[in-house]
C-alpha cells in the first residue's frame, strides 16, 4: 500500500507515462477509481493508484445500530485488492443523512462510537476517510441541511451559527471523534470532509456558491481537526453542478487554509460538451484535471467509476471509458487527462507551493497575472501584499498582511480597486464596501500577529484588478 502522497512539481523534459497512475505519481498527485467488488477487473490496478469503495463502506452496509461493524467482507475484499496494487484507499463514508441503514437517526454517541470502531478497524490501510458527507442543503443555499443527523446540531445562543461554546454541530463534533482516534491510535489516517456543488466560487450566471463558501466557513472553522476537503466535482448542466472558470481559484482557497484538496467523485456529464464524448468532453476533463494540477496542495484526483456504462449515471457518458465488464475501451477524455498528467504541474501562481518552477508545457485553464508584491510599508507597524488569480471578468485576491518588528494586535488594510472592478465575496477579514477604496480589517481570530509573523485573507470580485496596491495600517 502506498504512503501519503508527496506534492513536487516536475521538469518538461520527462517521457510521458502510459497509464494514469504513472502520469499522476510523477506529478505529485494520486488518479484514483470508485469501485465495488464485482468491478475488479485489471484495469483497475494498472491504471489507478487509489481506491473508494463505491457503496461498501457506506453505513447502510457496515452499521449496526449500536455503532459496531458488521458486513465488512466487501470492504476488505476492496482494502486488500489496494494493498496488492499499491493504491491508497480512501474510506466512503462514516458520517451521512443518505444510505445510513441501521445508524439512522443515531445520537451523536453512537456515531462516535461508529468513528471509532471503523477508524481502527482498518487503520493505516486507509489513507483518507470522508468522515462528514454531504452536510450542506442543495440550491445553493448556504445552509447545512435539515434532516438528520444534522437535527443533533443545537444553537445555544440562538446566533445562526454553530460555532460557538454550547453549540453542538455533528460536523464538529464528528471530526473531533475522529481526530481523538487517529491520535490515540497514532495513525496516520487524514480526515476529509466531502461535499458537491461547492467546486466554484461561483455557479450559472456568476452568483456566487454559498455552498461552497458554508463549506469554507467549516473547514475554516474547524481547521484543528479536519485535513482535507472533497469536491466531488460530479460535473453536469445543473446550475450548480457546471464547471466555471474558477474553479482553480476555489480549490487554491481551500488550500491557502493548509488542507489537501480532492476531486473524489469526478464525473463530467456530456451535457456539458452538447453530447460529444469526443473532443468536447475531453476538453472539458482537461480543463478539471488542469485546476488541480495547478494548485500544489490538490493532492488527488478519482474518477466515480471505470466505465460510462457501469457509472451511477450511466446516461450522462461521463467517464474515460466505454465498453464495460472488463472489456474497456478509452475515450478521447482518458487521453485528455493522461496528457495534461503528463504535463505536471504549473504552481506559479500557487502561494502554498514549496517555489519549485512552473512546468513550462502546461496551459493553465486560469490565465494567472503577475503576483504583484507591494513594498512593505515599514512605517506603520504592518506590511501587506496581495496576489491575484485573474480569469475573464473575475479575480480572486490573496493578501498577506506582515507585522513588522514588534507585534500587532489588529489591522486593517486599504485597497483601492480599478474602476469597474467590484467586490463579490472575502473571507478571513471584515469588510466595509465593494468598490473604490475597500476596507478590510481583521476578524476576532488573526488580528494579532507577531513580529516578522503574517496571516493572510482573500477576497474575489469581477472585473479587471490589475496594479492593486494595499496599505496596511496597524493597531
Ligand atoms: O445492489 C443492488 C441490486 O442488488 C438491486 O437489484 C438494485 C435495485 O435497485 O440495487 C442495487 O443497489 C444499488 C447500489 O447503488 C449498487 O449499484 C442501490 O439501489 C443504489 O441506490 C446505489 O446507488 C449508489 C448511490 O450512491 C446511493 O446514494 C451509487 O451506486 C453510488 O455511486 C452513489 O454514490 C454517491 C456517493 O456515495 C456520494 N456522492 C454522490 C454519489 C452519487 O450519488
């Protein structure tokens, strides 16, 4: 079984590889599979280095209602075949309101219990578990869903959040189930959080996806226990499910927060190409695989099923693969993806990257500008500098605020936009207007840095923001 995967940027000059999971390992990132049992044809080991169980570490199969484990034989059958093939597996899923089977409407006791249990059942044979799936509404609300178990969420004093000392969330209150064991029982195991619809910062029409910013606010939030974040990035004409053209600067947000990024349930509905499963579809698969390879922390990538026939959805023809039952034959789109995995990663614009050089072959689907740094202003006890992700007509702005030589306990940065240039969400910071000069100060938990320190927030907007130069004032 393989180890966590190691994120490195590689050289032009590498002889392409002939299998996914050659092109992905070179690159720095997992190409993983969706499978069941019955599915375990060859193809699987030899062109994948990851392994979700489709359904068979679902709840609904290995629940009982006490919290203990029963059923597991397709889910070691499955943990096994990875171990012979060297795949790393990624465990689907503990926490859930769909396919909970016994569990269903738990307390949030017996949900513990069923971390614990499964979590040391397999260990390190898992690399990454969803432990909270699904939480948040659909139609891009923003709200967590209503149904159980998040009906075991309380909000004590009644502010609309969950965040609070009294409040009990089950996300939060999952993930430091999970945490404890993977501590006690010194495993290595990461835990993820694992939603759809939250892969763009916005959805049809640029409204921005409050989903995804509900799940920003949760791992943020929750940071100390959670380690990574699935998009599962099922693609299709849905409003809310369509590739947009930020999706890069969605994932790079995620992991400005330090977490690993995956792409767990890829599939790409030919809705999306006008039906074309040629070259359409295969340009839309680049373009997915492209803003993840771009982003160092986006770790992997897995695609929900083998071939169109055998998928979930098998009428949207969303996979790399025709044919089925063993006998597969390879889409335009499978030769997308091992072409752009071949090309490696371009994290020139990525700030969490290690500062390895840009892959000088790769196109990336998001035109990056020049990171602007503007000079440290040393006279007001904080400096910052701001970095763009700029695409037609939107921007995601990255700015690092840097306490100088003593420490700062507050701050507020001034950045006057471009005419035309309007701002549509931020995170990490207060905010006072949207256009002219905008202010940003700090919010309860970074407004003390210390010396030399920095924290950093972000914000997106639309139109053109070339030439920003911030001034940071402390207090
Ligand atoms: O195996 C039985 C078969 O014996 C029976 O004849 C047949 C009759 O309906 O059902 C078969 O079980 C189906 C199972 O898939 C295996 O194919 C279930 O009905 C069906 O509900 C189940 O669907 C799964 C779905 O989750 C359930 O929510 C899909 O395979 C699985 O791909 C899908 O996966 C989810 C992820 O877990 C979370 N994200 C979304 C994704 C797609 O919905």
């Amino acid at each position: 079984m393989g180890s966590a995967v190691t994120v490195q940027s590689i050289g032009p000059a590498a002889a392409a590889e002939t299998t996914l999971r050659a092109a992905a390992a070179k690159a720095g990132l997992f190409f993983g599979v969706a499978a069941s049992p019955g599915r375990l044809s060859s193809i699987v080991g030899q062109e994948f280095n990851q392994l979700t169980p489709e359904n068979d570490m679902k709840p609904s199969t290995i629940a009982t209602s006490s919290g203990g484990l029963q059923n597991t034989g397709n889910a070691d059958t499955l943990v096994n075949y990875a171990q012979t093939n060297n795949m790393l597996v990624r465990g689907h899923t503990l926490v859930w309101h769909s396919q909970a089977g016994a569990l269903q409407g738990a307390n949030q006791a017996t949900l513990n219990t069923f971390i614990g249990n499964a979590l040391n059942r397999w260990g390190n044979r898992i690399a990454y578990w969803d432990v909270v799936n699904e939480a948040l509404d659909d139609n891009n609300t923003g709200n967590r869903r209503s149904q159980w178990p998040h009906t075991l969420n309380r909000d004590a004093n009644g502010d609309g959040d969950l965040f609070d000392t009294g409040d009990t969330d089950v996300i939060r209150d999952s993930f430091i189930r999970a945490k404890q064991v993977v501590q006690a029982g010194g495993l290595t195991t990461k835990l993820c959080i694992n939603d759809y619809d939250v892969e763009g910062l916005t959805v049809r029409g640029g409204v921005q996806n409050r989903k995804a910013n509900a799940l920003y606010e949760i791992v943020r939030n929750y940071r100390q226990y959670i380690d990574c974040v699935g998009f599962q990035a099922h693609f299709n004409d849905n409003p809310n499910s369509i590739i947009t053209d930020d999706l890069q600067a969605n994932i790079q947000r995620f992991a400005d927060l330090g977490v690993e990024v995956h792409l767990t349930e890829l599939d790409i509905d030919d809705d999306l190409s006008n039906n074309d499963i040629g070259a359409g579809q295969a340009e839309n698969y680049r373009k997915v695989v492209r803003a993840c390879l771009n982003v160092a922390k986006c770790t992997g990538i897995t695609v929900w099923g083998i071939a169109d026939s055998e998928s979930w959805r098998s009428s949207e023809r969303g996979l790399l693969f025709t044919g089925g039952s063993g006998n597969y034959q390879k889409k335009a789109a499978y030769h997308a993806v091992l072409d752009e995995l071949n090309k490696g990663r371009d994290v020139s614009t990525d700030p969490t990257s290690p500062g390895t050089p840009p892959t000088p072959s790769a196109s990336p689907s998001v035109t990056p500008s020049v990171p602007p740094t503007t000079p440290p202003n040393p006279t007001t006890g904080c400096s910052a500098t701001v970095s763009l992700n700029s695409w037609t007509g939107g921007f995601v702005a990255t700015v690092r605020v840097t306490a100088g030589t003593a420490p700062i306990n507050g701050w507020t940065v001034g950045i006057a936009l471009p005419s035309g240039a309007t701002v549509t969400n931020s995170w990490n910071a207060n905010r006072t207007g949207t256009s002219g000069t905008v202010q940003f100060s700090n919010v309860s938990y970074n407004g003390s840095v210390n010396a030399g320190q920095y924290t950093e927030f972000g914000f997106q907007g639309s139109g053109t923001a070339t030439g920003l130069t911030p001034v940071c004032t402390a207090s």
